[in-house]
C-alpha cells in the first residue's frame, strides 16, 4: 500500500498538506476500542489517543475515511493515532439516539446512492439522500440496481434524473453485470466513494461484482424479512484492484437529515426558484395571492409530493437549527468543565508535591 493508492493525492490536493516529517495513515473500520488503519506500511491496529478529550466533540472520535497523525507504539506492533487531520467532507446524519450529529464516513469525493428495483426505488426518499451528499461536500452519483428484475427500468432512470439533474444516473444489476461498465467508468482511480442505502438494495454485491469476487458478506434475498436485519453491520473501506477506494455501509433503516435549509433549498432547485416569482417576498405559498408554487402545483408543473417532501425537510432543519444553539452550549459547558477538572486536579498533584 502507498499513500497514493490510499487516496492521498486527491486528499491532500484540497487540504494542502504535506505528510513530510509525520506518519499518515486512513481509517478502514472501525471497531470497538480499536481503528484498523491502512498506512503505507500496510494494515495496522490502531488506539486513540486522548480519548476522554475525543469524546467531548460531537465528532470528535476517528470514522472510517478519515485521515490520521500517528506513532509508532514499540513492542505491540500497535499505532497511537495522535489526531484527526482535517477533514474535506463528511457524511452526517441526525443520530436515532441524542438526535445529535453523527458523521457517518469522512473524507470521501462522492457518495454512491443506491436503490433497487422494484420496491426500492422511492424518489422522496433519493431527495433526502441527494441532500444529504449536497451537505457532505461529495457529489452524488445515482444508481438504481437490481435491473434484471424489472423490465421498466428506463422509467425509473428518467424520474430520477428529474430530481437529480446534476448527478450521474447509472442502472445496472449486479446480478446480470449489465450496466456495471458504466458505473466502472464512475469509479475513478485515488478518489473514494461510500455507497448509502437501504439494507438489502445490494451495496455489498455491487462492490463484490465490481472486484469480481465475494468479498464482502451478502444474504439471500429469502431471509429479508422487512424487520431491517442488517447484512453488513459495519463501516469498511475496500480497496478497488482499478485504484478507486469504496465504504461499504450497513443499510439506512431512516434517513434522518442533519441539513441546514440552505443546502435543502440547493437540491430543490425548482421549488427555490418558483418562490422567487411569488409576487410577496414574504410569501406563504398558502394563502397569499400571487403565488407562483401554488400556481405550479395547480398545473401540475410542480409536484404536490415533491412539495410536501420538501417542506417536510425544511421543517426538521428549522428543529435542527432551534435546537442546535442549545447543544452548542452545552458542548461549551462541559468542556469548560472538563479543562477545569484537570487544571484542579493538576495544582492539587502540584501542592501535595510542595
Ligand atoms: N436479482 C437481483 N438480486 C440482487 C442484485 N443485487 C443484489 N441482489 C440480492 O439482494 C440481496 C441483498 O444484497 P446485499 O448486497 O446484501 O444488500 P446490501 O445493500 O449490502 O444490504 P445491507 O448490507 O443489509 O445494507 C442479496 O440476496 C443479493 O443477492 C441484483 O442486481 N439483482
Ligand atoms: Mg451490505
Ligand atoms: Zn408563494
């Protein structure tokens, strides 16, 4: 492994570093206690270190993607990772627990949506994951897989077009392999994609198509049972023979934004501009006059479940954005404690020492 294979280059490209004079390493899984760490003196098992320090920022802790400052533990054949290089975009979503941010992957170029053919191909939900890439700092790229069980998948591919006009659309069944060349050519050397959605839309066969072997675990289709077991339970960064560098993920059972409204209003593009006809800047779209997304929903230029899909998001980034200056505090707060702890604890070492 060397650092280039690893994604380096177009990492450090946009971050304008140079790893002269420390060791750099990427973060491949991540385990309980423990991060297993692709470096160019290949895989190693890595600790954290100053984990209480870690766990005081929302995300403080090291996801798979990310790039790590490390040293060299003697004996163990261990690695300390030192710090968290910045990161140039990061998958986040509200967490189902604390409903705080939870960066699922780091560092990625772009983010591969999948969805299947035929009972998981949902628009409503692709918006949400198109505003989550657009929130990442990755561009989207669409795929609507399992193609061989579905005649009509040119439909599909239109649709999604519609509300992903500047994303790539790909079909392909990683089954048959048909379309599996056009996502290939995707797949671009030193860059790295996740793949994102719903369990069992097949993320893990596509990658085992891809490499041409099965290298990650899939299951048949008889065990789904819609109670959303998970085949794949974790994060993990594979890396393509081609050069590309892939995260699988375990299936999403719910897409919970963690989006501020601006980045909604950039992938409802349509929706943004028809409310700047309205004749009232201050609009309501409901019952003023003059409306021109009402007006569009009436001819049936803009769709009423687009609409509501959308509304719905703005909605949950207003929540967001209310209850975020509150966390801030907190956040402030606890560190402040924290630091205060250990300067207390430091004079007392000091003055037993006197
Ligand atoms: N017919 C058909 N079946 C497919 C295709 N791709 C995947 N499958 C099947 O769909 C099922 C789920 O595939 P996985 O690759 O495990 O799905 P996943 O998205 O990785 O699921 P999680 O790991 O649970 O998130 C398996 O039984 C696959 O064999 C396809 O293109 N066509
Ligand atoms: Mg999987
Ligand atoms: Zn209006």
């Amino acid at each position: 492994m060397n650092l280039d294979e690893l994604g380096w280059k177009t990492y450090s490209s946009k971050i304008g570093l140079d790893p002269e004079g420390f060791k750099v390493g990427r973060v491949a899984v991540e385990n309980k206690s423990e991060y297993k760490l692709f470096t160019s003196d290949g895989e190693v098992s890595g600790i954290l270190r100053g984990k209480v320090l870690a766990g005081l920022e929302p995300d403080g802790f090291p996801k798979v993607g990310d790039w790590v400052r490390f040293s060299k533990l003697p004996e163990t054949g261990k690695v300390v990772i030192e710090e968290i290089l910045p990161r140039v975009s990061k998958i986040s979503r509200k967490s189902p627990q604390d409903e705080h941010e939870q960066v699922i992957v780091a560092n990625v170029d772009a983010v591969v949506i999948v969805q299947s053919l035929p009972d998981d191909f949902n628009l409503r939900r692709l918006e949400r994951y198109l505003v989550i890439a657009r929130q990442s700092g990755a561009q989207p790229i669409v795929v609507i897989n399992k193609i061989d069980l579905h005649d009509e998948y040119l439909e599909a591919i239109v649709e999604a077009k519609a509300i992903a006009p500047d994303a790539p659309v790909v079909a392909v069944s990683a089954q048959t392999k048909q379309g599996l060349e056009d996502l290939r050519d995707l797949l671009k050397p030193g860059m790295s994609f996740v793949l994102l959605g719903s369990s069992g839309v097949g993320k893990s066969s596509i990658i085992n198509a891809i490499i041409g072997e099965d290298k990650q675990v899939t299951r048949s289709i008889r065990d789904y049972d819609g109670r959303g077991r998970h085949t794949t339970t974790r994060r993990e960064m594979i890396l393509l023979p081609s050069g590309a560098i892939l995260i699988d993920t375990p299936g999403m059972r719910e897409v919970a934004l963690w989006a501020d409204e601006s980045e909604i209003n950039r992938a409802f593009e349509d929706v943004d501009d028809l409310a700047l006809q309205c004749r009232f800047s201050n609009c309501d779209h409901d019952k003023s006059d003059g409306c021109a997304i009402k007006a569009a929903l009436d001819d049936g230029r803009l769709e009423q479940s687009r609409y509501q899909g959308y509304l719905k998001m703005i909605r949950e980034a207003e929540y967001l954005a209310a209850r975020g200056d509150k966390q801030k505090e907190r956040a402030r707060n606890a560190k402040t404690k924290s630091v205060h702890k250990i300067m207390h604890n430091r004079l007392k070492q000091k003055y037993k020492k006197d």
